[in-house]
C-alpha cells in the first residue's frame, strides 16, 4: 500500500482519490526540488513528507541542496532577511561571490528535470544555468516589504524563472512572471503532529517540567520581537488577575544579541514567577512542541509579524483554540468566534484569553471546529493537489 492510502483515515472524503487522479497526469514526469538545506522547517518539513509520496505516485522526484563556504551563508541570510524587509542587504560584492558560487553548485548539481523548483533565496541564481525544463521559483515568505534596492538586484534572476509561487496572497512583489499561490500545510504523521498517548504527553511534559495541575496557556516559536513573547508574558499577568493559569514558552533563540537579550528578560520573569516556564528547545525537538500543543487549555500565536507559521495549524489539528495576531498567515488560519480569535493588542489577548476560561464549553467546540478547518484547508493532502495541479498547468 502506498503512503498516500494512510492519509484515507485523516483526510476529507475523495482528498486521497483526487491526488491519485491528478498524479496520473504526472506520472514518467522528472521533478526537482531544490533548497539552501535538509533541516528545519518550512520548504524542508514539507520536502520530508511530500518528496517520497510523490516518487511513490510514479513522479521521479528528487531532492537537491546547494551549499559553499562561510561568506555564501552570510550572504544568503543577509540575502533572505532583506527580502523580508530588514533594513540591510547584501553588499554587491557578496551577491556576485554568492552567484559565483551557485555557479559552481549548478556544475555539481543533476538539474536534468521537466520541473525544477528552486525554494527561496540561497539557491535561486541557478536559474543562470538553466536548461530545459521549466523553472519555479517557491518563496515562502513575505517579500512585500523588500528592500528595494536588494530586490532589484534579485530580480534579475527571479525573472528568469518560469513563474513564482508564494504561500499567501499579498507576499509578493513585483515581477515578469506568472505567481501562484500555494499555501503551506502541516503532515499529520509527522513526529510534530501524529497522535500521542496520554502517557507520552505525561512523561514528556515531566521531562520538560511543566506541571498540569492548573490551565495551560502555551506559545510556541522564536524568541524574538516580532513573535512578541513578551506582550505573552503581559496578556498572561492580565489573565492571572482573574484566573490561576500557567504560561509555558517554548522556542529557538539564536545567538544574535536582541534575541539572547529577549531571552534573558524572559528567564529572569520566569526566576520571579513559578508559573512562568521557559523553555529554550532545539529547532528538531518536533515531540516535546507536539506534547505542549496538546496539553495546552489554549494555544496562544501572538505575533505582531508572522510570515506563515503553520503553529496556528498544528495547534488546531490538536483540538486546540487558537488567539493569534492578525498578521502574515496567522489571519489565514484562525476563523475569529469559530476556530479562535484574532486580537491587534495585549488587552485583547488576554479579554479573549479570559472569555475561553469563562465559557469552558467553548474550548473543546472550537478545538473541534479547529480540527474540521485544517482538515479541509491546511494537510499535506491538499498541498499534494495543488502541487501536482500547478504541475499538470506548466508541464502541459
């Protein structure tokens, strides 16, 4: 049986059918997925899980990363964050040592495919060494807000592509070529979201040491501003005036100095208060953010800007009520008085946090009703159909 059959048992009815009819008119095809790495999440999570179902449907698929010395990393992150909008970008010399060198991967590289699918900026010079086949370019952020002078440098090889997919309408910037939108999706049996047993939930929660003997308010993702753990912290105090809850943060940290400071700050509330956890986790620890999702009384998304974090999702497929920032993807999730709520402010956060813990009836009807959404608009089996649509579309 094919891995795609197992999705029968979580997909809405005729999902898994309607991929098979689609892959039928890709079968014999080549497809080439190529990315700056194999780890983390985003284009990664979802190569993992899609990449050996398709070459299961009968599509040759295969997987390749670039890769170069110290200056090429630095200049893809620098390249990336002004994309994202940061305030500076990559020196013209460190983008022409950045495109030398994606010369040299496209040398080492097999890029013999019908569709080669370059993911985000580190790799996306290859397109210079093209050859038959048609090329997409997949961005999986928000590059509305470029730097203008980094993106029109980048431009000269975005518009060498066949066309461009972006996760969300409103991502995008200006180009010579068909867009497309694909949003992202999360994998069910995947370590982060399959099932586990009351007992695992237990021990895990033990080992990280968060206690469960009052409601749990928990926010997964990067220390960092624009995740806003501590207007969390704020919302939190707000609620503890009226209930007696918990509050467990659990994400990365890297070792830039706003963030290591924001991180300090957050262990030092923790140090004051008991019921504050703080838990700096390794980007793959997929099981331990499983078993907090599924503890949590109410999974919390503050963002004051997110690109399109699947948290909201995966928090959702676990039964969960959602109060997340009205940003990024996060508004594309959450169905306000239905799956959850967004809020534009602390004050709101903790009013909705607080309106949940009032009406407990709410929160496993909106956790079921969050179930329902993901299953219909946000798993691997609906990104699946997408894909191949968009492949059958330029192929033909």
């Amino acid at each position: 049986m094919s891995r795609i059959d197992d999705y029968r048992r979580v997909a809405g009815p005729g999902a898994v059918d309607f991929v098979l009819r689609l892959a039928e008119q890709v079968q014999g095809r080549r497809v080439l997925h190529v990315t700056g790495g194999r780890l983390g999440s985003g284009a990664a999570e979802t190569l993992r899980a899609t990449v050996p179902i398709l070459a299961e449907l009968g599509i040759d698929t295969r997987w390749e990363t670039t890769g170069g010395d110290a200056g090429y990393y630095a200049t893809a992150r620098a390249l990336q964050a002004a994309l994202e909008g940061a305030e500076r970008g990559p020196s013209e010399e460190g983008l022409a040592r950045w495109a030398d060198m994606n010369r040299l991967n496209g040398k080492k590289l097999d890029l013999g495919a019908d569709l080669i699918s370059v993911h985000d900026s580190q790799p996306a010079s290859l397109v210079s060494a093209r050859n038959d086949g048609r090329w997409v370019w997949r961005c999986h952020v928000d590059c509305s807000g470029a730097r203008a002078d980094t993106w029109t440098s980048f431009r000269q090889f975005a518009d060498q592509f066949d066309a461009a997919v972006f996760p969300l309408t409103g991502f995008e910037s200006r180009l010579d070529i068909p867009m497309f939108v694909v949003p992202p999706s999360i994998d069910p049996f995947a370590e982060r979201n399959r099932d586990l047993t009351p007992r695992e939930i237990t021990e895990i929660l033990g080992g990280l040491g968060v206690a469960r003997d009052k409601p749990l308010l928990v926010q997964i993702g990067p220390f960092a501003r624009a995740h806003d753990p501590l207007g969390v912290v704020d919302a939190y105090r707000l609620v503890k005036q009226h209930h007696d809850v918990r509050l467990a943060l659990a994400g990365t940290a890297d070792d830039g100095p706003e963030q290591l400071e924001l991180l300090t700050r957050l262990r030092e509330i923790a140090r004051d208060d008991p019921d504050v956890v703080v838990l700096e986790l390794p980007a793959e620890a997929h099981r331990q953010i499983n078993a907090l999702q599924r503890a949590a009384t109410i999974v919390l998304q503050k963002s004051l800007r997110a690109w399109f974090d699947l948290g909201p999702a995966e928090a959702m497929w676990k039964g969960k009520p959602v109060v997340g920032g009205y940003t990024g993807g996060l508004a594309q999730q959450i169905i306000p008085n239905v799956t959850g709520y967004t809020v534009h402010s602390i004050e709101g956060a903790a009013f909705r946090i607080r309106h949940l813990l009032n009406n407990p009836e709410l929160i496993p009807r909106m956790g079921a009703a969050g179930r329902e959404h993901v299953r219909r608009s946000f798993l691997i089996t609906r990104q699946l159909a997408d894909e191949l649509a968009l492949a059958i579309h330029l192929l033909r």
